[in-house]
C-alpha cells in the first residue's frame, strides 16, 4: 500500500485527536517517549538503526539513488534530525509540518530494483511512500531506543516499555502508516523485528554495504578506501556490529573478530559505570532541554546551541 496525501491527512487528523496540549507536541513531557528518547545515549544506537533500515534493499536502492548523503554528510545530518526533533519534541504545528515535508519529498522517491536481492526480484518497483517500508524505518527508531538504553541503563520495565510503543503510534502516524500496522506493545514490536531479520526481505545489497563502509568512515565518498580511518567511525562500527544479528553482520561484512568483541566488551563496560554518573541536564538531547525550556516560557540556552553543534560535529568525525 502507498501511502498517499489523502491517507497522511487522516493519520494527522488522528494526531491532533489524541494531543491534549499542542505546546507539547504530540507526546507531551509527561509522557513515556520523552523520558526513553531524552538521552543522549540514543545516537549511540545511530549506526544500528541505519545498518537496520538499509538491510531493506528498498531502503538501500532509495539512498543510494537519491539521496545526498554522500555529498553533503551534516547537511543531511542536520536535515533529518530537524525533521526527527521537530515531531517528536516540537509543538504540534511544528510535527505536522514536519510530517508534510517528509511525504512531500518521498512523494519524488521511487525506483526499480535492477538486481535479484533476497526476496525482491529484479525489476521490483520501490517508492518511499510504501506503508510497509515505512513501517521498517519506524520499527528500527524505536526498537534502537529501547535496545540501546536496556544495553547500557538496565532492563526497563515492561509497563513502561508498552507504554513507550504505544506513545510512539504517534510518530507513526506523522508518516501516514496504516493503523492495521502499528504495534500493540513491545512484544509485538519485538517479534516484528526479529521476523523481518530473519526474512529474505532484509538482505544486505551492495548499494547497502557500500553506503555502509562510507557511513562509518571505511571510504570515501568516490569508494575509494579512506587513507585514514577515523577513531569515531571504527569505534561506531563495532558497536553497531554488536548489536545486529549474526546475519546482517555477515551480510555488511563488518569486522567481528576477537579483538572487536573485547573493545566492544570494554566500551559496554565503560559506559555502564560512567553514564549514570554524567549530570543529568548534560546527558539529555538539546531538543528535549529547548522543548523543556519551552513550555517554561523560556528561550533556548548557550548549552543548548553548543551540544547540537558537538553532535554534528560527531556525524563528521565519524566519516571523516
């Protein structure tokens, strides 16, 4: 199913229905979304969401055709987490127009697959409207929350983690996915994820691989190997590697040898015992800290500026 103008309208007339104060957004800071999606730690899991979605060869081939990522890194950085912060911690106003902008460009997305991939033969049209790709994306944001917290801040109760999922109906709404498709709670989303990466239709492409090992720094952008790796992109190649199933790994051909799992081991270790103990107000995402500041009234502090400057900075480094 394509998701089209019409159906986006009445997912958003579901949005604004389910909001009790647009100042807050869709969610709200009461809510379970914004006490999960908070953390800083989230980008941590950046690499694995990514390598998760572009396991999708339609994802791959989407990316790979039209999009420019390779040519303008933090532009696109900067474009995509504008878009992600505008609907899950902007006012109302801000996540539906936000929510237009995204199908309005997707609406230009679409393709054919020129290849056998998995369980897409060549000739498979793809387009970024599909209401079960879109699904996907929206799996692997929210499963990569919840997966990177429980890694390092412990198990989260499960009454919150349902509750989390249900929250983020809202977030799938903004992309016009059908209700039919939206999880009743984790377990549901969970048995999701781990059906689709068990599935041929998650087959790692070349287009996919090759995005891959420039995302994390291993080329540049021509495919020619990097002459010098960037520490940031070899760090965040092994996290995300841990934390993919043993078939993507492979399918990515990313480095899983004795010495990755012991920096990986280390790292795990390292952030256990040294996150907590990071002040609080430094380890929440400046989105969060400028819609907190929000709704007090208040305007966006120097701190603010400056971390959002530090993460896209970060999205550099790691590429080089």
């Amino acid at each position: 199913m394509i998701v089209t103008r019409t159906d986006l309208e009445a997912q958003l007339d579901r949005v604004r229905a389910a909001v009790t104060d647009p100042a807050g957004g869709i969610y709200g800071p009461r809510s379970a979304a914004w006490q999960l999606q908070r953390e800083l730690l989230i980008f941590l899991g950046g690499g694995r969401a990514v390598l998760l979605q572009l396991a999708h060869p339609f994802v791959a081939y989407a990316i790979d055709e039209h999009s420019a990522t390779r040519g303008d890194v933090l532009g696109r950085f900067q474009r995509t987490f504008d878009h992600v912060f505008a609907m899950s911690f902007g006012p109302l106003d801000a996540a539906l127009a936000a929510a237009r902008q995204v199908h309005a460009v997707h609406t230009r997305i679409h393709g054919v697959i020129p290849v056998d991939v998995g369980a897409w033969p060549a000739g498979t049209r793809y387009l970024a409207n599909d209401s079960e790709s879109l699904r996907w994306v929206y799996a692997t944001l929210v499963h990569t929350v919840v997966h990177v917290r429980q890694l390092v801040l412990g198990r989260i109760a499960p009454a919150l983690r349902d509750a989390y999922v249900r929250d983020t109906w809202q977030f799938a709404r903004l992309f016009g996915i059908p209700e039919a498709l939206l999880p009743r709670g984790w377990d549901e989303l969970d048995g999701y994820v781990e059906e689709m990466t068990a599935s041929p239709k998650l087959t790692v492409s070349e287009p996919a691989r090759e995005m891959a090992r420039f995302l994390f720094g291993a080329v540049t952008r021509d495919g020619a190997p990097a002459r010098r790796r960037p520490v940031a992109g070899r760090w965040l190649e092994r996290m995300s590697a841990a934390m993919l199933p043993p078939r993507l790994r492979e399918g990515f051909a990313l480095p899983w040898g004795a010495r990755d799992r012991a920096a990986v081991a280390a790292s795990v270790a390292a952030l256990r015992a040294g996150y907590p103990l990071i002040p609080r107000p430094l380890r929440y995402l400046p989105a969060y800290q400028a819609a907190t500041r929000r709704l007090a009234g208040l305007p966006p502090t120097r701190t603010t500026r400056w971390m959002e400057q530090r993460l896209q900075l970060l999205a550099q480094l790691a590429t080089g």
